[in-house]
C-alpha cells in the first residue's frame, strides 16, 4: 500500500479539481510531480516527511486524476501561473495559509510560479531538475535544439503531438517501473493512457503544459520578477554545484544541464539563495529513486 495514513480526495479550487493526497503532521510542505507523472511519483518521498511536515501532493490540473479544462489559442488554462493559483487555492482549501513548496521537472517551474506570483504565502522553495524557462529559450543552441526536439514537437501545432503519442504511449514515454511500486506503476499507466490527456490535437491535460513556454512571450526577453522566499535547488548525482562561478552565464546550455549553470540561472531568479553542496544520488526522477538519500536531502529542504 502506498501512501500509507494518506487521505486521498478531490478539491476544488475553482477553476478545476484536483485529486489529491496529504498526511503526516508539523509544517506545510507541496510536493509538485513533474511531466508526465501523477502525483503517485511521491509515493516513497512524502511517507518519509510526513513525521516533519503535513505533506501534500497533488496531481497538478491536466495530469492524473485531477481536472483537464478546455484549452485556448495560448494555451493559458495551462500556464504555469495557472497552475500556481491551483495550488494556492489547494492550499488554503486545506488549512494551511503558507507553506513550502518543493517542484520536479515541470513542477519545479509551477513551484517557482507559485513563490513568484504569491510570495506572502510561499516560505521556501525548492526546485529540482528543472531551469527557468527563460534560461532555455534565450540560450538555445543547435545541440539543445536536436537532444530535446520533443520540446519543440509539443509545441507545434500544425501537426498536433497527441495523436503521434496516444498511438502508443508505452513506446513515446519509454518508462518502466523498477523504480516505482505497483501501485503507483498503474497510476502512472493509467495517466498516460487516458486519451483526455492530450485530446485531439486540443493540447489538453499534461500534454498542452509544455506547450505553453513557446506560446507566451518573456517580457523584454528578460525575467522580471524574482522569488522572495529561501530556495534550494537540487541536481543530477555526481554534478559539482558551483553556483557563484561568473562565467556560467555565458555558457551555452547542454543535454546535460550542467549544474554550474543550472544552479547560476536560479540564483539570477530568487532571493537568499543557497546551494546544496552534495547531491543525493538519484537518476532523472530523484522524486521515486534513492528513497534513503532523500531523507536526509528533503529534512533539510524547508
């Protein structure tokens, strides 16, 4: 049984429901999957916080279980400020006024929003295997462009992605559950064979989300607002973080996401910023690897 002492529900938030678990007790923590996960993907993270802090996981709006709304021309019901306003609102629903909130992938970037757009309710963010979407599309390069074209077959629409994935979902996503317990394996499964995901070339659910960086345009090119709150970022096993190093900012970004440069584009972005100068060992979904690790990397996150 995963999630064990969880209440699993629906909230609304207003705009959409959410499917949702939370449990434990002490300070409130927000744990925001990455694409194209669920909110199963916590299932070894939040049992191992919830003796330190009321954890909540939801599925963010498009993905898993929670609520897909009709898309528009900028695909704005799936913007990251949307999805921010989701979990403000799941938030207060559930009695909690602030809270910390720590994102993976696409998450981190909704966990970032969330400190941007509502700094009086975020008290610390954490972000993880993620960058500022504006440090990737200012510094895209040819060899980004080839090593990550699925972004930019999302974000095309003349020869809409979803019918391409939803052929066989298996094959695109190409995940396999080693790391994952049965449970949260067929959630996983069942997330992304749901057809609501990406219906029809709508660019609905968790499939419409990347497309959303490529529709809306920065403002002078430049980020204009910055975190407030305490942050932490996290990174690949193995990586050296050498936020401070000056130079990062002319490098070009990798495949690889350099972590000099990953933990540089954060600092240009949030206040009071602080490294992490070990990495707990994890693959590319540190959110369900390395549950031993994370115990120590997470009681320190907030």
């Amino acid at each position: 049984m995963i999630f064990k002492g969880f209440t699993l529900e629906r909230v609304d938030v207003g705009e959409v429901e959410l499917r949702v678990r939370h449990g434990g007790s002490g300070p409130p923590l927000l744990l925001l999957h990455g694409h194209p996960r669920t909110h199963a993907t916590w299932h070894e993270v939040a049992p191992l916080l919830a003796d330190r802090f009321t954890v909540v996981c939801p599925d963010l709006r498009g993905y898993g279980g929670s609520g897909k709304p009709p898309t528009d021309a900028e695909h704005t019901p799936y913007s990251k400020r949307a999805m921010a306003q989701d979990a403000v609102a799941l938030m207060r629903a559930l009695g909690h006024g602030t809270f910390a909130v720590a994102g993976h992938d696409r998450g981190a970037l909704v966990a970032f929003r969330t400190a941007m757009d509502h700094p009086r309710a975020v008290t610390a963010l954490l972000v993880m295997d993620g960058l500022p979407v504006v440090e990737h599309l200012e510094r895209c390069d040819a060899r980004f462009a080839a090593a990550w074209w699925h972004w930019w077959f999302f974000g095309q629409t003349a020869k809409p992605a979803e019918r391409v994935i939803n052929a066989d979902p298996d094959a695109w996503y190409a995940t396999t559950g080693e790391h994952m317990a049965p449970e949260a394996w067929a959630d996983f499964q069942e997330a992304i064979h749901d057809p609501a995901t990406g219906r029809g070339g709508a660019g609905r659910g968790g499939r419409g989300d990347p497309r959303v960086p490529r529709s809306s345009r920065p403002v002078n090119g430049a980020v204009v607002n910055a975190a407030e709150c305490p942050p932490l970022c996290g990174v690949k096993r193995g990586q050296t973080l050498l936020a401070s190093t000056k130079e990062a900012r002319s490098w070009p970004l990798s495949p690889s996401w350099p972590s000099v440069r990953f933990c540089w584009s954060w600092r240009s972005c949030c206040r009071g910023f602080r490294d992490i100068r070990s990495a707990a060992p994890s693959g590319r979904w540190a959110s369900d690897r390395g549950p031993v690790p994370r115990r120590r990397a997470g009681s320190g996150a907030c």
